[in-house]
C-alpha cells in the first residue's frame, strides 16, 4: 500500500487477490471506499493499467473489521474498574489490534453507583464518537445466583422500577444497549418494557427451565449470552437455555472459542443443531489482560489469576477469557474445521445481525468502512475503521 492510499480522506481504491464481503469471497477484487463507507467491490481488470488503484500486500485479504458484543476490558483496563470515557477509548484502542473494529464494552455485575457511572461513560463516548464504541452491555446485575459464575452473589439483585427506568433511558442515547439478565430476577412485563425501548435482552447467568424461557422470549428476549456457561444444561426432559438457545430461532448467542469455556465437539454440535433465524456469533468475553502483560488484576475486591490462557478466581473458577477476536477465528478455522469464510460470519455478520448494528461487519455498499488487511496465516497487517487507517507497525490510535 502507498502512503497517499493510508493518508488519503477521499476516495480510496484497494486491489487484493480474495476479498470477504460479510457473506461470500471475492477473488482477484477492488475495493472501494469514499467518505468512510463502501462504494462498491469489482473485479479488477489486471490488463489495464490502473493508476489510481493500490495492491495489499501479495497474499494479503481484505475482510470486514471484527464485532464484539461482550468486552469486558483490555489494553489493562477493566470497565468495571475504569467507568469512564478514558477507560473505553482504552478498551476499543487494545482490540483494534486484534481485529475487533467495533465492540461493546461490558460491564460485569457491580454496584448501582457503577452501572450509573458506565452507562453516563457510554452516552459520552456516544457523543463524542469514540472509535470502536458501538454501544454498552451490561451483564447483570440481574442474574441467577445459582448461575452466578465469577459475579459477586452479593452485587446480584432483583430488577426494581427504578433500574428499569434508567435503562429505557439510557438506550435512547447510546447506539446499542445489551442487557443480560435471567427471569429469576426480572419479570416478563420488564423484558417487554426493555425490548420496546430497543434494548437487546439477551438471557444468562439462568437455571431456568424451557417454557419460564419460552416466556421470555414471547416478551421480548433476543440474545443468550455466552452458550452452555453459567445455564441450565440441555437435558432429555427439559433442555433448559441450553436448548432454548440452540432450538428457538428466535434466539440468537454468543459463543467464547477459547478452547476452555467449550469443548470443541460441543461447539461443532452447536453449529449443527442452531436454527434460524437466529445464530451462533463469537465473542471473547475478554478481561483487561488483553494487550497487557498483567499477570492479574481485581475484580469486585477479588484477585483474577492469569495462567496458561485461562483467568481465574482463586478457587479456579473461569473469570472471563484471555482472547482476543482473531484468535477466536483461528479457533474456529484450525480446530473446529470450519471454512475461513464461514469462521468470519461468526465474527462479522452474525453479531450484526443479533444486536441489528446496521453498517458493520460487512463489506457491501453503503457499509462503514471498517476492514482489515489479513495475512494467509490471519496476522493482521492494517485496522481501518471509517476509513481511518492503523498500520499495525506503527499504530496510529
């Protein structure tokens, strides 16, 4: 790539030998892009000369920038510890390294002066266009306690009148708001209030059984957050969120491919049983270890422990992962077996399509202009979001 196409603001034309547009390959392919969306994807015509073309380098893709709806840190930096808008600007700057263009950051069950303070952060970063920042979602606190996993039992509550009014409120000024919550502490009539108000209500951290989520989903609820971990298990006579999640085409739900929070023979047995049109997407639940050296960090007054690609409480209960977006990928292509392209929807395309980001995660015209320029072995050698360039050499934040 020349400097002119990394510096230029206007129209820019990139040649590349395959090119992934969110659902299908386009070989031997330019790309271009003006005023920080896509025009179009045509084929290149190498027996012209085209001047005002430039070539990734050989070997090189041009995908559709990664989707994260569940970032819970990175960079060192831990939502809940970091409620404010230095603290997300730090969060988006450490996965557009790894690929991610744009993410929610994700705030663990905390206290009611926590939550007020991260949903203000967000409606600020809202305002002042944060790069990356696509919205807020909040996990808890509204969760089971018998399927509370790393959450503080003592920060879990029920859902009042007051919590729900600040949430209706706050998605009016945020691009997206995901709430995870469980029906052991909030009602049908909550989740119905909540999904009117174009809240995502995505169903976690649940012991509940079939018809309760049935119920639920009639309400409203759309999202299961992170498949088989913190919910009722898929058994013969009642196949729990487990079941609903992978049964009801409504639902769609996140998947950490860690190769710790799921075996990767459940993984190909989820991708097989999903049904439409509701689908299985990545994300990497990641804590602030991402991009850091830190070997541990506090959450809620509790030391998490980083070891061997795995974070942990002291009594060895998973904390959230140790990955990052491309990884997952890898994940998904070298283990799994999945085909490049289709290891790429999960990351792209389906995220948008279960939290309805419009814009994001593909490459067809009128999209933003948020790509990555990836090597054969998926290093990412360029981040572009809105048509911003980083080279990844020499990160330009």
């Amino acid at each position: 790539m020349t400097q002119q196409a990394v510096q230029s603001a206007g129209r820019q034309r990139l040649s590349a030998a395959r090119i992934f547009d969110g659902s299908g390959w386009h070989e031997d392919a330019v790309l271009t892009i003006e005023g920080g969306r896509v025009v179009s994807i045509d084929n290149a015509d190498r027996s012209a000369q085209q001047a005002d073309v430039d070539e990734v380098p050989p070997g090189s893709m041009i995908v559709p920038g990664f989707v994260d709806l569940q970032v819970n840190g990175g960079g060192g930096v831990l939502f809940n510890n970091a409620p404010h808008v230095e603290g997300i600007e730090a969060i988006c700057l450490a996965h557009r390294t790894f690929g991610t263009t744009a993410l929610l950051p994700t705030l663990i069950t905390d206290m009611p002066q926590v939550t007020e303070r991260a949903l203000e952060a967000g409606i600020a970063a809202a305002r002042c266009r944060t790069r990356g920042f696509a919205g807020l979602h909040l996990e808890g606190p509204h969760l089971s306690v018998a399927r509370k996993g790393t959450h503080s039992p003592a920060l879990i509550r029920p859902m009042t009148a007051q919590d729900l009014s600040c949430l209706v409120a706050a998605a009016r000024d945020l691009p997206r708001l995901v709430v995870t919550l469980a029906p052991e502490n909030a009602t049908p009539e909550q989740v119905h209030d909540l999904a009117q108000a174009g809240v995502i209500v995505s169903l976690g951290h649940s012991d509940a059984g079939l018809e309760t989520i049935r119920d639920y989903v009639a309400a409203g609820a759309s999202m299961v957050t992170h498949l088989f971990n913190a919910m009722s298990p898929l058994r013969h006579r009642d196949p729990g969120l487990v079941g609903a999640a992978l049964g009801l085409g409504e639902l769609s739900c996140g998947l950490i491919a860690d190769g710790h929070h799921v075996d990767p023979l459940a993984i190909r047995i989820a991708l097989d049983a999903k049904r439409g049109p509701g689908s299985v997407f990545l994300v990497t639940d990641a804590m602030s270890s991402i991009g850091s050296s830190e070997t541990s960090f506090q959450l809620n007054g509790r030391e998490v422990f980083r070891r061997e690609g795995r974070l942990t409480l002291a009594d060895g209960t998973l904390a959230g992962a140790d990955i990052d977006m491309m990884s997952c990928v890898r994940f998904m292509r070298d283990v799994i077996g999945l085909d490049l392209g289709s290891a790429l929807k999960l990351a792209t395309a389906n995220p948008v399509s279960a939290c309805a980001l419009e814009g994001h995660g593909s490459l067809q015209p009128g999209a933003r202009a948020d790509f990555l320029v990836i090597s054969p072995d998926l290093d990412i050698r360029a981040s572009v979001i809105g048509g911003q360039w980083q080279d990844l050499e020499g990160c330009d934040a």
